[in-house]
C-alpha cells in the first residue's frame, strides 16, 4: 500500500516548502515547485536548487523544523486499518529523506523513499547526495514489493499529481486523493477531505473484490 507525502499527507503545501519556510529560501523552493508542476523543471533541477538553502543547517535542526509540519487528520488510524488487514503501508515520495525518515518513525510506515542530502562534518553541504524522480518513485514500489513477495498488480497507491503518474500506471487501484485533473485522470478511483481515512472505504471494497 503505497501512499504519496506531499499534497497528500501534507495538504495545501509542500514538505519542501514549508522546510524552506524555516531554512530561509522559500521564494526559491516555491518557483521551484511551481515549474516542476507546469513541467518546466525536473525534480533533478528542483533538487538542485532547494538543496542550495540547507546549507549550514544540521539534521537535528531539520528534524525540529518537520514536528511542527502539517499533515491531514486520520494517518496513524489509516496506517494502522493497513496494518489489521496485512497491507505493508509504504511511503513513495519525492520528499527529501529526513521527511519519509520522520513519518516512518511517527505513524509506522515500513519505507519512504525520496532524495538525499550530501550531509559534510555533521551539517549539510548544500548539495545533492542522491536524485529521485517520478520513475524512481515507482521503481523504489515495485522493489519494496518484490522485497515483500507481492506483483505490482496486487498493490495499491494513493497520490495527487504529476509524480504519482508512473506509479498509478503500476498498481492495481491508483486512488487520487485532493488531486490535480491529471491524476484524477490517471486514477481507478478519487476522495476529497482533510481526512486520510476517506480512502479506507475504497480500499475495503478494493480488498473485497481482490479475496
């Protein structure tokens, strides 16, 4: 069960924008965001550009930066419903790794993917250690799922825009949760709401048909 991070647990914003909030390069990492959804950029450039601003930083300030981040109600209650009928909730994001690495440790999702920052002498360089994009996304599903010893076409995602697109096309039910025409487009099925729990009616009813 694969659920995406920004603009689907984290509602009206980005993890990314609201760490540069903090950092200080916020203008940056909106116009950033703001190309990559017209497609002008690629998560590579926007990567680029954000990493520049966590320069300095150390992760145990960025760690403090994401307890005050929002997040749509009903998570740990989702993860857990995944949990009782043996659906391994996974985060598939493009999030920096200290955002999946944060949620994982709060609500109990089993992965998270997402790029990495160059980290030198205990604080951040301002450069990128590893990219991720939108392939790398559905990629990261496929193999946590061979891991787990389950196809793609038994698996599930849950997602709202341009970087859940590859990975829709992979699972079995793409749900497009709060999400933009064009995932709405490439879903099986969509919800609206502040409440992450509006998606369990239409995994039980996927869950169902699939036994």
């Amino acid at each position: 069960m694969f659920f995406d991070v920004d603009g689907t647990l984290v509602p009206q914003t980005s993890s990314g924008q609201h760490l540069a909030d903090l950092l200080g390069h916020a203008d940056v990492v909106r116009e950033a965001e703001a190309g990559y959804a017209a497609g002008t950029l690629s998560n590579q450039e926007v990567s680029v550009l954000d990493a520049r601003g966590w320069a300095g930083w150390t992760p145990a300030q960025v760690r403090g930066f994401l307890e005050s981040l929002p997040l749509v109600d009903g998570i740990a209650e989702t993860v857990s419903w995944c949990r009782e009928q043996d659906l391994a909730p996974v985060l598939t994001t493009l999030a920096w790794e200290p955002v999946g690495t944060y949620l994982c440790e709060r609500f109990g999702f089993t992965h998270a993917s997402g790029p990495r920052l160059h980290v030198m002498d205990g604080r951040y360089s301002g450069e990128v250690a590893e990219h991720f994009d939108e392939t790398g996304k559905r990629d990261f599903a496929v193999r946590v799922a061979a891991e787990l010893g389950v196809a793609p076409g038994r698996c599930a995602a849950v997602g709202d825009s341009r970087s859940d697109l590859p990975l829709f096309a992979a699972v079995d039910l793409a749900i497009a949760f709060n999400a933009t025409p064009a995932a709405r487009a490439a879903a099986h099925a969509e919800a609206q709401g502040g409440d992450l729990r509006a998606v369990v009616p239409l995994l039980s009813t996927w869950l169902d048909a699939s036994r």
